[in-house]
C-alpha cells in the first residue's frame, strides 16, 4: 500500500470523526500543502472550545523546511540567565556563563538561500513552559529550544493557519470533555488519572500503555500532552478501563 493510502486510511479512521466535513477538507489540504503526516502526528486537531485547530509537530515543520528549495540552514540554542546575550544589528553575540541552570528561553535563526539575513525568533520560557509539567521541568532546554524552531520556521516559510500546540495551549488548557454527562475541564485529565492510578505503579504503567497506544506521537512527548491530544471518547475509554481494573484489583 502506498504511503498516501496509508495516510488516507489512517485518515479516514482517526481525524475524520473529530471533525466537520469542511473542517476535514482543511486539514487534509494542510497536511497535502506542507507535505505532513497524520500517521507520524506531524498534523493534527486540538480543542479549543468549540473549536478544531490544526497543529503541527517541530518535526513536521522542520521536515517542511528541510525539503523547501530555499532552505540553507538552522541555528538555535537555550539562553540561561547568566550568560551573555546580545542581539545587535541582527547578529547574535551569545557566550555562556558559568552557571546554567535558570533558563530564559531560547533563539533560532533560519537562513533562506534569496533572504540577505536570516529570520529570527526567540521563544521565553516563561511564557510557553506549561505550569507544573514535570516533563518540562526535566527537559525544559530541548523543549524550548524545539519551541523556536517550530515558530521560526513558521515565520521564514509564511506558514499559516498551522500552530505549534505550545503556541494556543501556553499555559492553560480551554477544552471539555464529557464524561457522565460531567464536564471536566481539560487541564483537570492529568488530576482525575492521579486519582484513579494513586500510587499504584502497576496501573500508571497500564494507564501509560493504553494511552500512548493511541497514538502515533514524537519520541519524547509526555504523558500530559498525548492525554490532551486525544478525543473525548478515547480518554473515557481508557479511564473506564482503568476504573474496572482499580475495582476488580480491589475486590
């Protein structure tokens, strides 16, 4: 089967029933303009509201760039707050200090074979690092460092209506579910797993399988951000699993 049967078929099965016919229509000419996959998680939906947006991975956006005709080259990297940066005449003067533990942010340059200088963006922790998130908190350098890239690249090759997650989802998550006819806010999947996994290794290992099955995602996304990624049935499913297996385990 061809790549593109694949990507229709997968498609068809995982994007479709999140979505309108028209929202269908978009994301699947998105995916086709920019050349990204629905099967490596390099486009797809998040909630917001009521709303569908379409969003890509860093390696997506990066696979665009790579395979764009005018790209020449990428250059990133983390600032912590003792180091020395500057930014002057659009040049980067930037040495490290001695100690590198409080990060600011990070830049990227993006140089284009017909622009004279390279396009830059430099992403603040602060302002994308998700509050709490202990998937940042261990890896918060290459993840902020992915942050630029993903927005730097979007500025140097004019992508729109295509947005990186950390760039609609910064530090509060709108989106609702339904489960028993409850609503449950978004940011709240995280707090009713920990009550229903506790302290239970053995279930969190499960609960962990079963979600990230679901899922076609980049190496290092975290838990956090798969349950997020997910429909509303889908994240029902796998807690009334992991309900009947706390129960049965109890019993």
């Amino acid at each position: 089967m061809k790549n593109e049967e694949l990507e229709k078929n997968y498609f068809n099965k995982k994007i479709k029933p999140q979505c309108s016919e028209e929202e269908a229509v978009e994301i699947w000419y998105t995916a086709q303009k920019y050349g990204l996959s629905f099967i490596k998680n390099e486009i797809f939906f998040r909630k917001d509201g009521n709303r569908n947006i379409i969003c890509a991975s860093r390696d997506g956006f990066l696979g665009y760039a790579n395979n764009h005709s005018q790209f020449s080259g990428m250059n990133s990297d983390v600032v912590y707050a003792d180091d020395q940066f500057v930014r002057e005449n659009n040049q980067i003067k930037h040495r490290y200090g001695s100690e590198r533990s409080k990060i600011v942010g990070a830049y990227t340059l993006i140089k284009r074979k017909d622009f004279e200088l390279p396009i830059y963006y430099f992403a603040s922790f602060d302002q994308y690092a998700p509050e709490a998130n202990k998937f940042w908190e261990e890896n918060g350098p290459s993840m902020i460092q992915k942050v630029s890239e993903a927005i730097a690249i979007k500025k140097a090759f004019n992508i729109s209506k295509v947005y990186l997650v950390n760039e609609i989802f910064q530090q509060t998550e709108t989106t609702y579910l339904n489960t028993s006819n409850v609503k449950v806010e978004n940011a709240d999947r995280l707090k009713t797993l920990r009550e229903i996994v506790a302290d239970n290794g053995e279930l969190r290992q499960v609960a962990i399988q079963e979600f990230k099955s679901l899922n076609i995602f980049e190496a290092d996304l975290d838990l956090s951000t798969i349950i997020y990624s997910l429909t509303d049935d889908e994240f029902s499913d796998v807690i009334d699993k992991l309900d009947d297996l706390n129960v049965n385990k109890a019993a």
